[in-house]
C-alpha cells in the first residue's frame, strides 16, 4: 500500500491520493480497510469547525505524507 499515517490520536488512518486527504476508521484490533476505494475524503471544511487541536493534528498528518 501507498504511504499511510496511522493515527492513534484520531482513531483511524490516512493517506494522501492525488493531494487528496484521505481517512478510514480503525478496527478494534488496529487492522484498517486497505481498499483505498472504500475510503473517505477529509472535508476540510467541516475542519474549519473543529477544536485546533484537531486541525493541528490534521494539519501534521498532511505535511507528514507528503514529506513520504
């Protein structure tokens, strides 16, 4: 699979496709859906109105893959 963040802080993984930020949730057992077709887009702006620590976090993920 393409470069993933796997984020414990939020419960889920993400990737970036195309510049795209996108996230699956985790399973219980820390395994994730690797069917990148089965995943989900960040809205960026339901980000918007989130606590900052949440976009913090986001923001750190993005620069992150992107940097892979």
């Amino acid at each position: 699979m393409k470069n993933i963040f796997i984020s414990e802080q939020h419960g889920c993984v993400y990737t970036l496709e195309n510049n795209v930020l996108l996230t699956t949730p985790q399973f219980t057992d820390g395994r994730y859906d690797e069917n990148v077709d089965n995943w989900d887009e960040v809205d960026e702006l339901a980000l918007l109105g989130e606590e900052q620590s949440i976009q913090d976090h986001v923001s750190y993920v993005i620069k992150t893959l992107q940097t892979k």
